[in-house]
C-alpha cells in the first residue's frame, strides 16, 4: 500500500543520511538519485509514473551487462508526450545499486526518446521517498 504526506518542513521530518540534488534547472527539475551498475555510476531521475524497476536509454544497452537478448515489450512505454514508444525489456546480470538499495537481477526497459536512466515504482514501493522541493533535494530511505 502506498500513501503520499505532505508535512511542514523541519530539521526533525528531515531523514538522516545523504540528499540527492534535483537533477536539472528550474521548473524541469525532477527529484534524483545514484544507480550503479557494474561499477559505473549515472544520475537517475525518479520517476513515480513509471510502474517497472528501471528504464534506460536505449544506447545504453551496449554498456550494461544484460542476461541474454532484449526482447520487444509487449506494452510499449509512453513518455510525457503519450505516444507509445519502441521499448525492449531484459534483465541486468548482477547487483545494482539505487541509492541506498541493493537490487539483484533486476528487470529493465529500454525506451526510444527516453534521456536518462529513470528509476520507477517497482523500486520504489514499500521504501520511503522524501521530496524536499525547497532545497531541491530527496532521499530514498530502505524499508526498515
């Protein structure tokens, strides 16, 4: 089950640990956190729209240690315009790192027009996602 609270900002509401900044300028900017893979690390969006795990660009299959072939999704992902878009699914060989969460084999889309990796809520259900829109920074705290 999920749930949304809107609080008043204080120190005492804030998590411990280390914020992610907002990634982007402006009204564009979207709350962010780190994913690892293989030991490289890239800048994700959080992105409570998207049901799956991760989504990637689709130049970004050759980097990733893929389990086998891509294969065609058979729901193909729309972006923010709504036009469905070519997507492949598969899975990444190994442990990923998304922020402060381990995740071992995970499911992955590939999205023609997506630009960055994006991190949805089969990730993020059952941990606690704090928005601190003020200061342009959130965190992703594991369930306890």
């Amino acid at each position: 089950r999920g749930e949304i609270r809107v609080t008043e900002r204080s120190e005492a509401q804030m998590p411990s640990g280390t914020a992610f900044p907002y990634l982007g300028a402006g009204m564009r900017s979207l709350p962010g956190v780190t994913v690892e893979i293989d030991g490289r690390v890239y800048e994700a969006h959080i992105d409570t729209g998207q049901p799956g795990a991760l989504a990637f660009p689709p130049a970004m299959a050759s980097e990733l240690p893929i389990d086998g072939d891509l294969r065609p999704s058979a729901r193909p992902a729309r972006l923010a315009d709504g036009v469905p878009r070519d997507t492949r699914e598969g899975r990444i060989r190994g442990r990923v790192r998304v922020g402060p969460l381990t995740l071992e084999n995970p499911e992955a889309r590939f999205i023609e027009g997506l630009q960055r990796v994006n991190v949805g809520m089969a990730v993020l259900r059952g941990n606690t996602l704090v928005l601190d829109p003020a200061e342009r920074r959130s965190w992703l705290v594991p369930a306890s």
